[in-house]
C-alpha cells in the first residue's frame, strides 16, 4: 500500500499553470455535448455506455498541445472532467426516463416535456458532485493506496505520458492504436463478433459462459489486479454456473414468467441463460449490490461523517487556504446549493417530484453518491452498476409512494422522476470520483475541477432533453432499433411493485449472499458486482487480473526497480487500450446516430458468421500476450 504521506502529485502545490481556462471550458462542454449524445445512443441500443474520461483527455491532448502547441496538463485534464460529464448525465438519464416514454406510447401519461428532462437531468448532475465534495478526503486522498480507482488511474497515466512523451508515451500510444483498431474490426466492420459464448442448454441442464473479447475491459482487469477482478469473476460463476442450473433445474416444466412470441408462458426448461439472467438473476445481483452499498456504507460511516463534519466547518467561511491541492468547494456553497436544488425540484411544476421525492432524493442520493464513488473506486466508471442503484432505489420510493396513497400512473411516474435523479447522481458521483483521482494524481486544484464537473453536467443536461426527443421520434423507445434495455427493467420494477408483482424472494437471495460474502472476510462490493453484472464482462477482466499477477510474479526479474518497471508498462499500455476503445465506441455511436454502418458481416456469409466465434477468441488470445510483450523492461545499456 502506498504511503499517502509520502505521495507527491505531478505538479506541485506552489505551481501555477493555466487550468479552468476559456479553451478548456469551451472544448469541454464540447465534448460534453457529443459525448452525452453519442453515449444516449448507444446505452439505449445496448443498455451499456463507454467512459469518456480517457477518450477527452486523448482528444484535449491533441487539440491543446498538437494544434495549438500548448503545454498545460491541468488544462487538458480539466477539459476530461467536463467532457466526461456528458456520458456520465446520460447514463442516469436514459437508464430510467424511456420508461415514461413507453407509459405515454401505452395511453397511461403524457410525453414528458423538454424542460422537464432539462431540469431533472440538471438537478441530478448537480448534486451529484456536491455529494462528492465532502467524501473526496475520505475516499480519494486518505485511500490512494486502497482504491485504484482504475480509469482514474489510466487516465492520469496517458496525460503524464503524453507530458513525459518518449517509451512511455509510445507505450500508451500503441496500445491505444491496437484497441482502436480491434474494436473497430469487432464493433464497426463486424469482422468477428465483440462477444464469443459458450451456451449449453438441454432440457434438464442450461448455463452459460463466454467472455467478450474487448482490450477494455482486460485492461481494467490488469489496473485493479488479480483479488478484485477474481472476486468479480466468482460472482459470475455463481451466477451462470450455480444458479442459472439451478434455476433450470428446479424450474423444469414449470411455467416461468417469460412470454415466447405468441405471449405464452416458457417452462424453464426452455430458456436461453440469457433469458433466465435478465428475469431472474438480475434481481438476485440488485439486491446483492444494494446490500453490499449498504455494507459499505456502514463500514466507511465514521470516515464519511468525520470528513463531512470538516467539509461543514467551512460553512460561512472562504473556500481559499495556502495549499492549492486542498481547495475544496466551501461548505456553505454545498448546503446552500443542495437547499437550492431541493426546493426547486419540490416547487418546480415541471418536475414530477414531491416534497415526499425531494427528500428521499437528499437521502439515497448521499448514500448511493458514497457508494458509487467507493465502487467505481474498485471496477472503475465503465462496470459501474448504476441501474442495479436505481433498482434497489425504485423498489423502495415505489413502495413508499404506494403506501402514502400516490397509487397508479401518477406514482409510477413519481417513482421514476426521483430514480432518475438518483441515477445521475450516482453516475456523476461516481465520474466526478475518477476525474478526482486523477487530478489527485497530476496535481489538479479540487475546487476547479469540482466547478468543472458541475459546468460539464450544465450543458449536457440541456443536451440530453433533445437527444431523447430525437431517438424516440426516428424508432420509439422499446423498438428493435432502440430496444432501452436498463429502462424496460425499471418500467417492470416500477409496476411490479406498484401492483405487488416484485419477485422479494430473488432481492432477498442477493442481500444475503452479499451478507455471507462479508461474513467470509471477502470483498463484497466486487462479489457483488460480478453476481450482478454477466459473466461475459466478468471473464476478460478476470484474464487481465491473471496477466498482472503473472508479470508481478512469475516473470523473472533483475531488481524490484525492474519489477516495478515492468509493472508499469502493463499499466500504461492497458491505460491505451482503454483509451483506443473508448474514442472508437463514441465513433462507432456517432456514425449510428448519423446512419452510417460500416458493417462487412453479411459479405461472409453465414460460414464465416459460425467460425467468427473463434477467431474472435484467437484475437483475444494474442491481445493478452500482446500485454507480456508490452510490459516487458528493455534492458539498458552499461
């Protein structure tokens, strides 16, 4: 563990460098606005989105130092918080707002307004980074050598990397050149599928295993290491190996809640593991999350309160102090702007929320603020389960709303209106933690950057309104084109519980894991996130924990400074991977929106498509040497 006393960020306290400047502001609510909508598209097409933090500051890095030859790493990393904040919003947003889309396409309400989407989009983006504030000590500084936080982390490395240009730049430079290409040939022409899986069903037995064969997530899986990304891949085996089985096979010929094509009841029996995970599991893995943030919470509670008692004694005072590293937004700024937002969303007719909502929002909003910033802390922003919050965070405000009498479309809307608050709030929290760690890193003033994320969640709210009411206009949210997977969840959680339909028994099987998981000594939250999210995700990330273990160990060494030297080449080159992907996903979503496709697939035909698979898992095969090439040490010269 890294001694935080010793630490020593990139650029010191008494340095001044051009930082919230006009060209950073004005390219990053730029990106902010392309990275919201292109990020809009492509969680409703896949119900996933790519973290843009890295993707910016590759983009700020070209635009302020190639073209307009400046040397400023604060001015480019300022430019990724705000940009980042667009992915982030959107993320919260299409999670649970196309659900009342699809009310309003059934007849039940009406269409959502523009201004209503702005507005509360905009007050979620905002408290998410005031919630943020007070836990940044607690979290980022006191824990800088607990929580790798590891697109953070990866980030930080390509902007001291392209600082520091040389090996080390081209290390993180090539990687990003081979992902970028990879991801391209998977996702854009569609040479060999992204995903390769190995179902197994028969009447009596059905599991499910694959990985999906992106650089990304193995290099997430070498930044956090070996314990966490195997803690994630055993909750996958439990949930694909153990209890998809079991399910079919306790399940048999009874009749499940799923409807074949002509709205008949399946038997168990005869369900894909994708079928059985989407209706059944994933409620094991929300409440499994929901009580592994509460663990978290309860265990981090004295450190919370203790940094947020501190936050509070600046109430009336000025933010300024001599360090530069340690400004922070004042506490009278905090408690005045929350105070601020929770009056206008109880006041506000355009916003759906009571004063009932508005308070439940102060409360799960800190709390899920803390536990997507400590979780993001270990899977990083791209794995972070946002929708499993928002689910656990839907099923109580229902419930609450329904016993107080708010019943119907009016307290389903209601429900939807808070978790949609809550959702950006987690997102940005958890965005606003990574942007934090990795100015952390490179010697970032807090308070800019906090001003920073709160400007990027401005502009992208006021984006993202228009992005909505373009896609549901061209497709209709809920269609093949634009199928909404994570709101369609929310859409049945909402009146599963409004008409008592809510599976209990699975949400209550997920608590308690998560509380023998705990009981165990075992890290819960990671247990919990790999039972929650599948195992496809799971899998690469485990192979990346594999190869970091493998270069720190069984690789032979002159030195511990060659060791170390080793290490961080891998962590350099999977901070490109990370990076190559990510700009290519917002440009594979951008040329959706725009009607581009750029897929080859069908020039194959059907031979190539049943042979892809494999050639898909022989690239992932050689990506992963590819890491033991890359971080291997070139021997210096006497």
């Amino acid at each position: 563990m890294d001694n935080n006393n010793e630490f020593k960020p990139y650029v010191p306290a008494d340095k001044v460098m051009p930082e919230f400047s006009v060209t950073a502001a004005i390219l990053g609510c730029l990106l902010a606005v392309l990275f919201g909508a292109a990020n809009a598209y492509l969680g409703l097409r896949v119900g996933l989105t790519v973290s843009a933090s890295i993707p910016a500051a590759v983009i700020s890095m070209g635009v302020i130092r190639i073209i307009m030859k400046k040397d400023s790493i604060l001015e480019n990393n300022m430019v990724q918080t705000i940009g980042s904040a667009g992915e982030s919003l959107a993320a919260g947003a299409i999670f649970t707002l196309p659900a009342v889309f699809m009310w309003a396409m059934e007849g039940k309400c009406d269409t959502p307004g523009l201004i209503s989407i702005t507005l509360i989009a905009l007050c979620g983006g905002i408290l998410g980074v005031l919630f943020m504030v007070p836990l940044r000590n607690a979290l980022i500084v006191e824990e800088h050598g607990t929580l790798p936080y590891p697109e953070g982390t990866a980030c930080a490395e390509v902007l001291l990397a392209g600082e520091a240009g040389g090996d080390k730049a081209s290390v993180v430079f090539t990687g990003l050149g081979l992902a970028a290409a990879y991801k391209f040939i998977t996702d854009g022409l569609k040479l060999f599928p992204s995903e390769v899986a190995f179902d197994i069903k028969t009447p009596s037995y059905t599991c499910g295993f694959g990985l999906d064969v992106l650089p990304a997530l193995a290099g997430v899986g070498y930044i956090c290491g070996i314990d966490i990304a195997g803690n994630m891949f055993a909750g996958g085996i439990l949930s694909f190996l153990v209890f998809i089985p079991a399910i079919t096979y306790f399940g048999g010929d009874s009749l499940s809640v799923v409807k074949d094509a002509a709205g008949n009841a399946m038997a168990f029996n005869m369900l894909s593991p994708g079928a059985i995970w989407s209706n059944y599991i994933r409620y094991i893995g929300a409440g499994a999350v929901a009580a592994g943030g509460l663990i978290s919470l309860i265990k981090s509670f004295p450190m919370m309160i203790s940094t947020f008692v501190k936050a509070m004694q600046g109430f009336g005072k000025s933010a300024d102090t001599d360090d530069r590293l340690s400004k922070n937004m004042s506490g009278k700024s905090l408690l005045i702007g929350i105070i601020a937002v929770v009056i206008v969303m109880w006041l506000l007719p355009a916003i759906p929320i009571t004063l009932p909502g508005a308070v439940l929002i102060v409360i799960f909003g800190f709390f899920f603020a803390s536990v997507s910033s400590r979780m993001v802390g270990i899977v990083g922003s791209s794995n972070n389960p946002v929708s499993g919050m928002a689910i656990a965070t839907l099923i109580v405000t229902t419930f609450i709303f329904k016993s107080i009498g708010m019943t119907g479309v009016e307290g389903m809307v209601a429900a939807i209106s808070v978790g949609t608050v809550i959702c950006i709030i987690a997102a940005i929290a958890g965005d606003a933690s990574q942007d934090l760690k990795t100015g952390y890193i490179v010697g970032a003033t807090p308070k800019a950057q906090q001003l920073g994320e709160i400007l990027g969640s401005v502009i992208a709210a006021f984006a993202i309104g228009g992005v909505m009411y373009l896609l549901h206009a061209a497709w209709g949210f809920g269609s093949e084109a634009i199928p909404a997977p994570q709101a369609s969840l929310m859409k049945m959680v909402v009146e599963g519980v409004m008409g008592g339909t809510l599976p209990w028994t699975l949400i209550f099987m997920g608590m308690f894991i998560a509380i023998a998981v705990e009981i165990l000594g075992k890290p819960v939250m990671a247990f919990a996130v790999g039972l929650y999210l599948p195992i496809y995700l799971s899998a690469p990330i485990f192979a990346g924990g594999v190869l970091r273990w493998f270069i720190e160990k069984k690789r032979k060494y002159a030195n511990e400074e060659e060791r170390g030297e080793s290490v961080e080449r891998g962590v350099l080159y999977s901070s490109g991977l990370i990076a190559g992907e990510g700009l290519v996903g917002i440009l594979l979503a951008v040329l959706a929106v725009a009607g581009v496709d750029p897929d080859l697939s069908s020039i194959y035909g059907d031979s190539f498509a049943t042979t892809g698979g494999y050639v898909g898992l022989a690239a992932f095969i050689l990506l992963l040497l590819s890491f033991v090439y890359f971080s291997k040490v070139k021997k210096k010269n006497a």
